[in-house]
C-alpha cells in the first residue's frame, strides 16, 4: 500500500475498533505515559526509541539565526528530564482552556478570549474533506491525533481520548517534524518537509503546520493561566 492508503486504512480501523470497543481508563492512561516518554526522546531530525542510547547534547542555534535575537541560548526545553519514571502530567479535565482559561483571559484583557478562542476553533475545524486524490474524507480523527500530540509533549492530557490513536496514525518521520516545528522551528528543513505525506497537497502540509502552531499556544496558555488562577486563589 502507498503512504496515503495505509493511512486511510488505519483510520477506518481505528473507527471501526472504537465502535466495537473502548479501551478502559486505566488502558488509556498507560497509553498517554509511553507516549508521553517517547516524544521527549525525538529529537531535531531523527528520533531515539528505548532502549537504545542517544546523545541529546542542545544544538547551537545557528548563526543566521542568533544575530537577530538578543539571548541565543533561549529556547524550548522539555517538560521533564529524560529517563525520569514520573513524569509531571496535567489533567485537561482539572484546568481546559473551554471551561477556565478562556474566562480568565476575557477577565484579563477584555474580548480577547472570544478571538483566541475563534482562532483555535477554526484551525482545528478548517478541512476540505479530502486526503490528496481522496474526497469526502473524514479527517477529524486525524487532525485530533496531531492536536493531541503536541500537548502530549507538554504533558498535558485528556482522560477520554486513546493515545494509542497517535501511535497508529502519526509515523516516525511525522512525529519527528511535529517535535521540531513545534519546538525549534529554526531547525525546520525543506527535507523534513518532504519526508512525510509525500503524495499529500501543500495545501493539506500547511494546515498541519497551523493545527500545530495553535495546539502549542494553547498549551503554553493552559499552563500560564492555571499559573495565574492558582495566584489569584
């Protein structure tokens, strides 16, 4: 099977599955963990899986870069350290951005909640329906997979989604572009570009790089306003 084929067959298994049987809460959240511990082993442009032994030494940042920012050093850095049992997890049940944030923004600066908020739905939304030569395609749970997956490396995490769901539908070289646009978007390369859906439209690329930009503000906004919240309580 081609790229696209073997994609759309998983996803019409993965329906299928759903309907036949759910994954228990205690399945789904062993799931959520392995994921979790593997996305802080994907590095900028390759991926390490345990138990193999990586090296994780932080890249210079390149100097075409660094001349037009005043602390070159400054960048993303994991949620956790690498090889730690007990990873830190925030339960989007205890503080979502639907229910809590989006109020406290408003609060904080008037209308801007109802911007922010449009901004995400309509990235998240925003579909054709299709997946290359292929119309009137369901893409929800793919799109869902690739939001989920940024804020599984934020270690943030939904108790009604099976992150099993991104293991299956998101392949090493997709993970591994997701972990570098998402995270050091000075190291994305046309070649990493490239190396996923292949026979995709760049119409279709591009919108993953949005679902990915705005997953990742809203991550980086659940932790500051649960921050903030917690100050004001």
């Amino acid at each position: 099977l081609s790229e696209l084929e073997a994609l759309m067959e998983r996803m019409k298994r993965l329906q299928e599955d759903k309907e036949d049987e759910e994954a228990s809460q205690e399945e789904m959240a062993t799931r959520f963990e392995k994921e979790k511990k593997e996305s802080l082993l994907v590095i900028s442009g390759g991926i390490c899986a345990f138990p193999v032994q990586c090296s994780f030494d932080d890249e210079i940042v390149s100097t075409d870069v660094s001349r037009y920012v005043e602390d070159p050093g400054f960048g993303y850095k994991d949620f956790a350290r690498r090889g730690e049992d007990h990873l830190p997890t925030f339960r989007a049940q205890d503080y979502t951005w639907e229910n809590h944030g989006f109020s406290l923004v408003n609060r904080l600066y008037s209308d801007i909640g109802h911007l922010l908020d449009e901004k995400f739905r309509m990235v998240y939304n925003l579909t054709y329906n299709t997946m290359a030569t292929h119309e009137d395609v369901d893409t929800t749970t793919l799109r869902r997979a690739l939001f989920n997956y940024v804020h599984c490396m934020y270690g943030i995490r939904y108790d009604d989604y099976d992150y099993g769901e991104v293991n299956q539908l998101l392949e090493r070289s997709l993970k591994v572009y997701i972990k570098t646009v998402t995270c050091y978007p000075e190291r994305t390369t046309k070649r990493m570009y490239d190396s996923y859906w292949r026979q995709f439209k760049h119409s279709e690329k591009v919108h993953v790089n949005l679902l990915l930009m705005e997953a990742r503000m809203q991550a980086e906004l659940l932790y500051a306003l649960r921050a903030i919240t917690r100050h004001l309580t």
